[in-house]
C-alpha cells in the first residue's frame, strides 16, 4: 500500500522523465552549455527583429549588450525552477525559433 503522500492528486500525472532521473545532472547541462549556446543563438538572431534605429546600428548593439543579461537568465531559470521538463522544453522551443529566424535572415 502507496503512503497517502505519494498518491497523485486528481488531475494530475505523474510521468518519469529521464529529467527527472538526474535532475541535478540536467541542471548543469540546461545551465551550463545549453544557456551559452542560447544566447548566442539569441544574439544572432536578434538583429533580425530589432528595428534598425536612426545610426542604422541599434539592432546590432542592442543584443551584443543584452547578452549578459540573456546569459545570466537562461543560467537562472533551471537553477532556480522545479519543472525541469519545462524549462527544457521551452529552450527547445526557443532555439528553434531563433535558428529558424537565422535561416530566415540569410534566405533573404
């Protein structure tokens, strides 16, 4: 007999992921590699949704400075979150939005 702390609520599932597994393993991964080569992708892709501003190089700038900040928040987030197949998800949501808007910059 399960202990009544170990039941899962109505609604919800309790799926083993391998995240979940090690999640101190896919912490440092998700924080460590994952995070620089995020904002790196972000950085390049950026300049392709910024506005070009009066000197015409605002949307080159603007992500080479926002890039520590981009850094230190992709670092945070699966430090700091609980969910860890979400935070993995929506990085791998984001990276492919931000190689497609490369794709998209060099096709036209």
């Amino acid at each position: 007999m399960q202990a009544l702390g170990t039941l899962p609520r109505r609604g919800q599932h309790w799926i083993t992921t391998r995240i979940d597994r090690q999640p101190t393993r896919w912490r440092w991964i998700l924080a460590g590699p994952v995070a620089f080569i995020l904002s790196i992708l972000a950085m390049a892709g950026l300049p392709t949704v910024l506005p070009a501003g009066a000197g015409g190089v605002n949307h080159l700038v603007l992500p080479v400075v926002l890039f520590p900040l981009l850094w230190s928040s992709f670092i945070v987030w699966p430090v700091a979150s609980t969910a860890l197949p979400r935070v993995a998800t929506t990085y791998l949501g984001l990276g492919a939005l931000l190689l497609t808007l490369i794709t998209l910059s060099f096709l036209t």
